[in-house]
C-alpha cells in the first residue's frame, strides 16, 4: 500500500512537472534547431557548368587552358589547401608540394601558405592530420616561417589572417612581379582576399593568376561556418567576375592513374623509393602518404593537387609520380632555411 502511494504521488508529480514543462521544452528544442541549422539548413546550389574554366566553357579538363606560365625570379607564390573537409587528399598532397617548392629553389618565393582552408567546420582527425603533413614538410624540407607565413584556417584567427596577408600580398605586386596563386581548395578565402583589393587598389589585380586543376573546387559552394559570415562559398567563377584582368591557368585534370593519383589508382610502386631512401624529408612525405591512404581505406595513391606544383615548377602539365622521380634525381634538402633575398 505505501509502495503504492509513493508509486502514484512520484509520478503524479513527475506528471505535472512534465506537462508544465514541455511547452518550454518545445521552444528550447525549436530555437536551437532554427539557430544550429542556418548553416546546415542552408542549401548551396552548385553550377557545373565551365568548371574547368569559367572564360570558356568547352575547356577540355585534361588538356590546359594555355601554356604553362613562366614564373619569374621576381614573383611570388602562394598555396591554399582544404584538407579539413571532404577528402584527405591534402593529407599527402600538401606535403609533396612543399617538396616540390623546394627542390625547385623556390622556398623564398612561396610567401604565402593557407590550408584547412574550407570554410565549413572541420571534423577531426584530417584538419589534425593536415597540420601534421604541413608543419612537418616545412620542417623537414627547411622552410622558413619568417619568409613562407603558413596559416591553419581550421583556425578563425588564422583564416582572417590569412585573407590579410594575402590581400598585403598582392598589393606588393606589380613593376613586373606577379602573384601565382595555387587553388588546392574551395575559393572563398581567394574571394575574400581579391574583393578586398579590388575595393582598395584595384589596379594589383592585373598581377594575380589563380591556378587550378579541380572542376569540383572551381565551382564549390560550399556553406560557410557562422563564425566567418554564413552563407555560401564563391567560386572561381566569382571570383574571375570581380575584375576582366585576373589571370588563370588550369593545370589539367592532375588527377587518376596517369597522372598524380587517385584513392583507386595503386601507384605505390612509383614512389617506393620515398621510404627507403636515407633522406628524413622524403620519408616523412613517405609516411604522410600512408596515413592519407589509411585514412581514407582504399588501395590507391591521391596526391593530385601536387600536380599543380609540378606542373609550375617543371612546365611539364602530363607528369605523374614516375616523371617526379626523374625530376627529383636523388635530391635531398638541407634542413637549413634558406635566407631571405
């Protein structure tokens, strides 16, 4: 009887707590959904058409959009990657471009270095992983931070900061100097940065040239975390719009098994070397390699957006990971930065 008793006044109560409160409940769960889902709710159209290059809709995506420019001892490069959404790619990509960079002598020249670099939230580990493969490659092939400003864009502080500096970037540009600007990423920080000098000395623009060799970066609409605005991400297209004089090139396609790679094309063999060699850096790229095929579980090699370092660095657009070790020949860095011209 008294089980009773306490059995009916326990839930009796809990009753009335419960219905008294769920009005309030429903408003909680409302307000939270509407405030949490703007970005998620938000839905980003994408236009797939001329995504190899907008100026020109019949570009074919394994052929360039041009000859491959000449960079100059005068000019500048920078390198944004994504790498925190989407694939790993990056996670092998990012360090072999570093690479590259640098068997190529141009680690004074790369002066502005943005990965992470999506402007959706990052889910870990690859925004972890990808600062791994960044930060050791800059240690390893003796880059120096006082030259070549990284930035992790994972980080809010970072990406702002980014944009920034790319924007001081392309402002020193010009009597000749041009600013090559590999896109291994969506293309809203680019957008940001561009936008930014347009409304501030739009005449610099004349002097970038945005590279890439992804149809599906070129066109990513990516919805845009609310702590850098919301909305959704600009494209190439966009960003091509702001002024005629914006230079691009399309590398080609870079990608697959006759080129640098894809999560199904097994080219290990190509690249074996890498580990065995008595050189800590190509090591290391070794590793980063096995830790983007670990990650995303399949047999293949994916390093394609290098291919758009290589094609920079060699002006060959048709290389691939046998033609890379031909290039490399032996080559190994000394860790020591070279010092600023």
């Amino acid at each position: 009887m008294l089980r009773q008793i306490f059995t009916t006044q326990f839930f009796g109560a809990f009753s009335m707590k419960q219905t008294l409160a769920w009005p309030m409940v429903v408003i909680a769960v409302m307000v939270l959904f509407l405030s949490s889902s703007v970005c998620s709710a938000q839905k980003c159209e994408i236009d797939w058409t001329a995504q190899y290059d907008p100026r020109n809709p019949n570009q074919d995506r394994d052929e360039t959009n041009g000859p491959v420019p000449i960079v100059d001892a005068d000019d500048v490069i920078g390198y944004s990657a994504d790498g925190n959404r989407v694939d790993e790619d990056d996670i092998a990509a990012t360090p072999l471009a570093l690479a590259i960079f640098a068997k190529r002598g141009w680690k004074n020249q790369l002066v502005h270095f943005s990965y992470n670099n999506c402007p959706m939230m990052g889910r870990e580990a690859k925004p972890t992983e990808h600062k791994a493969s960044v930060e050791g490659a800059a240690t390893e092939f003796g880059y120096d931070t006082n030259v070549t400003k990284f930035f992790d864009c994972q980080v809010d502080s970072q990406w702002n900061a980014a944009v920034a500096h790319a924007v001081e970037v392309i402002k020193s540009t010009g009597n000749g100097k041009k600013f090559y600007w590999i896109q291994a990423g969506p293309h809203e920080l680019a957008y940001r940065a561009l936008e930014q000098v347009k409304k501030e000395v739009p005449e610099k623009l004349q002097n970038v040239v945005l590279v890439s060799h992804s149809g599906v970066n070129n066109v990513s609409t990516h919805t845009i975390r609310s702590s850098l605005g919301e909305g959704c991400g600009h494209t190439l297209r966009d960003c091509l719009a702001l002024d005629d004089s914006i230079g691009y090139f399309y590398t080609s396609l870079q990608g697959g098994s006759e080129n640098f790679g894809s999560k199904k094309a097994n080219q290990w063999a190509a690249v074996a070397w890498m580990k065995t060699v008595d050189c800590d850096a190509w090591n290391f790229v070794d590793k980063r390699f096995r830790k983007a095929q670990e990650m995303y579980g399949q047999p293949g090699l994916d390093a394609s957006d290098a291919g758009m370092a290589y094609t920079l660095a060699t002006g060959d657009p048709d290389g691939n990971f046998v033609t890379l070790t031909k290039w490399i020949d032996g080559w190994c860095p000394d860790s020591t930065p070279v010092p600023a011209k």
